[in-house]
C-alpha cells in the first residue's frame, strides 16, 4: 500500500474512530482504562467468599503474598496479571469491609460462583450465594453508591478510596464465571440435561454484559471456562474408568466436551451480543485453549506433570486438602506445599499455581487467543 493510500484510509476512518468507539488505526494508543470490575468465581476472587465465609487458610498465597490473600493460589491470579499488565493496583474485593481500596476497580467475583442461582447452600458443596445477577445488582448498587458519595461532596480521603463516577464508561469489565455451573451440572443433571440448560445459563453471561452496557459499560473482556475435565480432583476416586474415560493428559473427556460446548455457543452469543451493542468492543478470550496448551505441553515448558497437585496430601484414598489438617497412617498430617511450587500447575487440585496463572496470563493478554486478535491494552477498540 502506497503511503498516500494509506493517509487516505485513515483520514475516511477517523470520524468514525470518534463515534463508534471502534475501526481501531493501526499501532493504536493503549487504551486508558481507568478501572477493572470483575464478575467470576474463584478463578478470579480476590478476597471475597474468604472475606464472607472462613478466611482461606495458610498456605494459600504464601509464595507471592507471603501470607493468604483470599485468593485460591499460592500467589496471583489471572486477574491480577491483568491488573498488572494495566498498570492498576490488584483489585480488593467488594465483600471485603478492611483495607480496600476502590479507586481503581472492583472485584465482586467470589469462589464458588455460578452464572446461574443455584438452590444450595456453600455448606453443601461450596456453591456460593453470590450468583452472576447478584454481583451484578451488587455492582449497581456500588456505582449508585459512589455517585451518591460525590454529590454530598464526600472528603478528599473518601475520594481517594472511591472510582470518579464519570470514569465508570472508561473501565474494562471482566467476566470469568461459568466453570461451576459445569461442575453442578456434573453433580445433578445427564449430559443431556447439561447441554438444554446451556444456552440459558450463557443468555444470562449475556445478559450481565447487557446490564453493565446500559449503565455506560463498553469495554468488556469475557474469559471463556477452561478444561474442567483436566483438573487433577477429577482423579480421586476414580478406580475402574471405562476406556476411553481419560484422554492422553487424564483428563475426563466427557467434562473437557462439556466445557466445550459451552465455550462454543459463547462464544456465538457474544458474536450476537456485538450487534446488539453497537457501541461495545468485546473481547472473547480462548482460556481454554490456552490452559490446555500448557497442559499438554507442561514438559517443554518447564512444568511438573500437569495432575501433580502441589499442595495438599492426596494418596490413594486419603485426601487432606491444601491447607487442611488430617490423618493419613494413624499421623496427624497437614497438607503443605510442594518444594517448587514455580513448576506446578495445579496449586490444590482444584485450582492453577501462580506459575500456570502467569504462564497463561502471558499468553491471553497480548492476543493470541482472544477474538478479536488484540492485546488487553487495546481492548476498548471496536474491531
Ligand atoms: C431453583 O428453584 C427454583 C424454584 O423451585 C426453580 O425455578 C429453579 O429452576 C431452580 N434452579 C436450579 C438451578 O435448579
Ligand atoms: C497406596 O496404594 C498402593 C497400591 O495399593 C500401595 O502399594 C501403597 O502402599 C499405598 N500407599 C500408601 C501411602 O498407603
Ligand atoms: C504472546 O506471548 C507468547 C508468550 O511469550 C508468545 O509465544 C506469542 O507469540 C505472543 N503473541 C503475540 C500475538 O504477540
């Protein structure tokens, strides 16, 4: 392309640049996103269900926070990554009352949380009562808040701790919530079951980005769920599989087809979700490709083999969770962390160690697997 074509383009494409948000020059500025409010489950929670329920226990985050931060890893999450990655501080949880700040953001993901509300209580089986549509009356009731606090002319203390109301348009909104909808659906329901109840559990994700669009929301980042079937949990218990039960990595089949499916009609939602927002630039982002790279590739990249869980004791049938004290042979055992937590990839069976987080987090936020193909930086830009 001649140069003078070039200039040419972007001169036809600039009025629009301003009033559709979108049609992204080449080499675009990063964009200036002021705040990130999150909405997910313990992937994503930075303090919140340990802030409500019994706080996560040592030695959860001892390796990057040297003591637990609420958060379900030995150190950062994903979403701290991308607090990082966006210059903004890690984000405190809403549910937290003690040594929050929310000038940049806000994280009302907690563990345990559903899309769908589910009829159970955490006591059960860990299902969080903060369902996708509570955060997201919780996020509303948080920005009407703030905006109240600004028109009594709070102090300059208060406005130091609360988000500039006008800034709530500039924020990245981040969504990564679905997994234990899947983990549920594995619990009550056949597969069949599974999949009629899907398209209304991702019309619901849909309907939470929908909410905050019309509160002024229009960047929106969407995480889909990653290999369910691959967490090492799904090993306990399981003596005598039918073939063909476990794939090469161990990983269930049935679980990974599952998460699958959901990832695919998401991702078709959100395609539908771009034309009924017209001023929203929404990034759909392959988590599940990314984490099943690494997956079946741990050796290459300087993991441990993918179904180590490093924290917690689990042998045979003798599970003492990461955390946990415990018997196993007659002994009181407590279920510590591995030497060399760096190269593990679950943390506690249940959730990624640091290291995985980071590995993945390098992969997701600079494009190579979001839809469309852009680095977190510039995802305010309407493609
Ligand atoms: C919870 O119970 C209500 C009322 O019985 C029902 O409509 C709803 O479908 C149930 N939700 C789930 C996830 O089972
Ligand atoms: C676990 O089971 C295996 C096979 O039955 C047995 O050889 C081993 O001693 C058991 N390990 C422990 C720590 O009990
Ligand atoms: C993103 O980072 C990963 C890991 O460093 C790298 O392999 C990949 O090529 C990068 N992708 C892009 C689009 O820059």
């Amino acid at each position: 392309m001649t140069m003078g074509l070039g200039l040419l383009l972007l001169i036809f494409l600039l009025p629009c640049y301003y009033c559709v948000r979108g049609v992204e020059p080449a080499n675009s500025a990063a964009c200036a996103f002021s705040a990130v409010y999150n909405f997910g489950d313990s992937n994503s929670d930075t303090g919140g269900i340990s802030a409500v329920f019994v706080p996560i226990p040592p030695p959860y985050g001892e390796g990057f926070f040297h003591k637990p931060s609420g958060r379900d890893c030995d150190g950062r999450l994903i979403i701290d990554f991308i607090a990082e990655k966006l210059n903004l501080p890690y984000l405190s949880a809403y549910l937290n009352s003690l040594g929050t700040n929310y000038r940049h953001g806000a994280n009302f993901a907690t563990g345990g949380s559903t899309i769908r509300r589910q009829n159970e209580t955490i006591f059960q089986y860990g299902i969080s009562p903060f369902s996708l549509d509570m955060q997201i009356v919780q996020f509303d009731q948080f920005k009407e808040r703030t905006k109240q606090m600004y028109q009594d002319n709070i102090n300059s203390v208060d406005k130091s701790r609360i988000p500039v109301p006008e800034e709530f348009s500039k924020a990245l909104y981040t969504f990564d919530i679905g997994q234990n909808d899947l983990s549920v659906g594995f619990r009550t329901m056949n597969f069949d079951q599974m999949r009629a109840t899907m398209p209304n559990i991702v019309n619901q994700l849909a309907n939470a980005v929908k909410n905050i669009y019309e509160r002024g929301g229009r960047s929106f980042w969407v995480h889909n769920t990653g290999p369910i079937g691959c967490l090492p949990v799904n090993l306990f218990y399981k003596h005598n599989v039918p073939p063909g039960y476990f794939d090469k990595y161990q990983c269930v089949n049935d679980q990974n087809l599952m998460a699958q499916e959901f990832n695919k009609q998401l991702k078709d939602r959100v395609i539908k979700l771009r034309i009924e927002l017209p001023e929203a630039a929404i990034t759909y982002v392959d988590v599940y490709a990314a984490k099943y790279g690494l997956i079946s590739n741990t050796k290459n990249e300087g993991f441990d083999d993918p179904m180590k869980i490093c924290c917690g004791y689990h042998v045979n049938d003798t599970h003492i969770w990461c955390g946990n004290l415990g018997t196993a042979n007659g002994k009181d055992l407590y279920g510590t962390a591995c030497e060399k937590p760096s190269a593990a990839v679950s943390w506690d069976g249940v959730h990624y160690a640091e290291a995985a987080n980071h590995w993945v987090a390098n992969r997701i936020l600079n494009g190579s697997f979001t839809d469309p193909p852009i680095p977190i930086t510039q995802a305010c830009y309407r493609q």
